[in-house]
C-alpha cells in the first residue's frame, strides 16, 4: 500500500469524532500522502488547528477570509491541488451545506471549486443520522458521485447505540488507498454503456426499463481510476459524469445508443456493455400524442432494436467484449448461453430479484468467460465495479497479450 506523492485534502467539520482525524494525518502520511487541512469553524471546538498543523505539517486553513493564507495557497489553487478530498467527520450541518451547493465556509468553498472526488465519513447522533433531511441529502450527494464511507453502528459520544459513528481512521485510509486503484488499464481505451434506452411512442411517452446508470457508471469510474481512457455512452439517467472520464456522450434511444458505441469503438481496446438497452421500439413514432378511445385497446407494433454487442462481435477487428446479463434465475446456464450466443469475451450476470440489481446500492456479480468463472460477493457497486475492472484488465492481457 503506498499513497506516495498523493495530495490528499482533509476536511474537518464540527463534532468530537474530529480527534480521530488527527490519527487518519497520521496514517495517511506513514503512507506518503501529503495531507492539507481545512478546518470548518464549528470543527476548531473540538481539535485545535496547531494539532493538525503539527501533524500533517502544513499550515492549516479554517477560514476563506484569511488574507495571509489566500496570499500564499488561495483557495482554488487548494481546490486544484487536491487529488482526493475526505470530509472526516463529515456533520449533519456540512452535508446539507454540501448538498445545496452552499459555499459559505472555506471548505464548502473548496468541495465546489474542486474536480476530485470528493469522500464523506459521516459522524452524528444515530437519531439525527436516521432524520429524513440528512438522508435526502445523502441520497442528493450519492446522485452527484461523492463517495460515502460509512457511517459504522456502535455506541455513541453521545451514549446512543446505532448507526453514525465515524469509520475508524484506518478504514477511511484503505477507502482512499482503494480510491487510487492499480493501473491494470494504463494505455487502453474502453467504452462503456450505461443506463437505460428510451424508446419513444410519441412526443410525451416512450418504453423504458428501471436501470438507474449507477452500475454501467460506476464500472467507468472504476476503468478511469485503472488508467484507462474512457469513453462513456449514456441514456437517458440523472447521473454526474465521474471524475476522469475523457468523454461523455449522451443519448436516448437504443438506435443512437448503438450509433455512439459504434463511432467510439473503432479505436477501443474493450467495450463494456452495462446499458440495459431495449429490446423492441414502436415501429412508428407518432408526431402527436396519441389520444384514447374509450374502451378500445391500444395495439403498438414493435420492431427489435439492434443488438449492439452482437454487431460489434460480428465485425473482424473487435473490442474485448463484456456484456451484462440480469437474470432471476437459473443465472450460470444462461449467462453462458448469452456468452456463445453473443460471441462475448466476458459476462457479468447478476442475480435480479432479492434488493439487488437496477435500483438497489449493492449487487453481486457472477463472471464467465470460455473456460473460467469467477464470483464476486454482495458488496456497493463502486466496489464491486473495481473488481470487475481487475478481473477484465486480467482477462484482456491473457487472451490480447
Ligand atoms: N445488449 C446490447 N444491445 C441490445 C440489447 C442488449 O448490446 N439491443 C447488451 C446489454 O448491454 C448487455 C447484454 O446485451 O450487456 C444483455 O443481454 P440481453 O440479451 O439484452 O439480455 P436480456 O434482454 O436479459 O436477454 P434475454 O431476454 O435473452 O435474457
């Protein structure tokens, strides 16, 4: 494990799990990691900013209107600077400032200003943590790709026992050593597909399918993180472009799904298949909406949409190719099938059904290829994402060298 020459940015924002971020200075440093602090206001009434300046031995930042400090390092540069940000404890009060895009403090300030990812180790009451409002703002913050690391269950400062104790300062030093990756994908490009397909009826209404993106989005992080140049092609979700993706095309229908991939893929080196792409569309868009007449059916004719895994295989000079399969059972024998079938380098089939899948936060993999098979456990997609990515990168050097 090494974090040699990374930038890390310490948050620091009010409540007494701040003492425990004085250790993570020192935990990441053993590692190399050159850490800068910014203290919120609230978090200088529990740890004092000469114990972080004495730990990460650099000066520490807790206000934006500190001339001297903006004189040497301004805020931006801080923001450019980081490579990683960890708001640790992350309390009630800076996730909800975070979430309205507030930049009324200097780390606030710094979070908007900042294109790294940006990791939260909540800490608060077990009570508070359950409260609607910091959830809504968990789930706005998860939308837009920060990481959340824990929070863990136990007692509580406070005397509770439950959910909103900070994760202790060595699981937060492993989620960002983690956050690095290993290069396993330096020097290849790979295209990934993600989300749903639209398929439109007419001018307000089209078939869909329940795919959030998070998978197929969290798998081309995961390509970025392991030194891949990325090419994302999205349908139609509500979802952040991750950091270090090269380029993000979006589209809505299956048809321009397969338009995008193909124009991509010319110069990829793997094509990661993640979109749940629609089988059939109206073979007739109205150009009005189409009007009910009482008691008669509505028939639609639908006509099937191009198999764009299946067109890329068919060609001579191809991507490696993963594609997905979301079975509720019966899952290895046909996840195989779609293996041959499709003329696939790998499958990634998961078990839908049971909280996990589409619109779930964890999900398990099973992979195949010709002649392997590999299980990856129920864990959150951004690690179960990571996993894949090695198991590709490994799979991509035995059969392409
Ligand atoms: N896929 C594709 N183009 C399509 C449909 C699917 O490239 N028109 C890809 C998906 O991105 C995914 C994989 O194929 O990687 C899913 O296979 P698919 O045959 O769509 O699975 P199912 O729809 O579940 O098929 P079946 O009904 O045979 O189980």
């Amino acid at each position: 494990m090494s974090l040699a020459q990374r930038r890390i940015l310490l948050g620091v924002s009010g409540g007494i799990a701040a003492y425990k971020s004085c250790e993570l200075v020192r935990r990441l440093r053993d590692l190399g990691a050159e850490v800068r602090v910014v203290m919120t206001e609230g978090a200088t009434h529990f740890v004092s900013a000469t114990t972080f300046q004495a730990l990460s031995g650099q000066p520490v930042r807790t206000s934006l209107w500190d001339a001297e400090a903006e004189a040497a390092m301004g805020h931006i540069e801080l923001a450019r600077w980081a490579e990683r940000i960890i708001i640790a404890p992350a309390s009630a009060d800076l996730l909800a400032r975070l979430a309205h895009g507030m930049a009324n403090d200097l780390l606030t300030t710094v979070c908007l200003a900042s294109a790294a990812p940006v990791y939260v180790a909540p800490a608060m009451n077990q009570q508070m943590w359950a409260h609607p409002a910091v959830q809504a703002n968990i789930d706005t913050l998860r939308q837009r790709g920060v990481h959340l690391l824990g929070p863990a269950s136990g007692d509580q400062a406070c005397g509770d026992i439950g959910s909103g104790r900070m994760l202790e300062p060595l699981e937060l030093r492993e989620a960002i050593v983690a956050s690095f990756g290993k290069p396993v994908l330096r020097g290849l490009k790979v295209v990934v597909s993600a989300g749903p397909t639209y398929e439109d009826i007419d001018p307000v209404r089209f078939i869909g399918n329940r795919s959030s993106g998070r998978m197929g989005f969290a798998v081309a992080e995961a390509a970025a993180q392991a030194g891949a140049e990325v090419t994302l092609v999205a349908g139609p979700v509500s979802l952040a472009t991750p950091p270090g993706i090269a380029r993000r095309v979006d589209v809505r229908s299956a048809v321009q799904m397969r338009d995008a991939v193909l124009a991509a893929t010319p110069q990829a080196d793997i094509y990661i298949g993640a979109a749940a792409v629609g089988d059939y569309r109206p073979a007739e868009v109205a150009d009005h909406k189409l009007k009910k007449h009482d008691g008669a059916a509505l028939e639609l004719h639908l006509t099937e949409n191009p198999d764009i895994l299946a067109t890329l295989a068919a060609q001579t000079v191809r991507p490696f190719l993963v594609g997905f399969a979301a079975e509720t059972h019966d899952v290895a024998r046909y996840a195989r099938d779609k293996l041959q079938r499709k003329g696939l380098d790998m499958i990634a089939a998961n078990q839908v059904g049971s909280g996990l899948g589409f619109e779930a936060d964890d999900n398990a993999l099973n992979l195949y290829w010709a002649d392997g098979a590999a299980e990856l456990a129920r864990t959150s997609k951004t690690e179960l994402a990571r996993q894949l990515v090695t198991q590709v990168a490994e799979r991509y050097r035995a059969v392409r060298g």
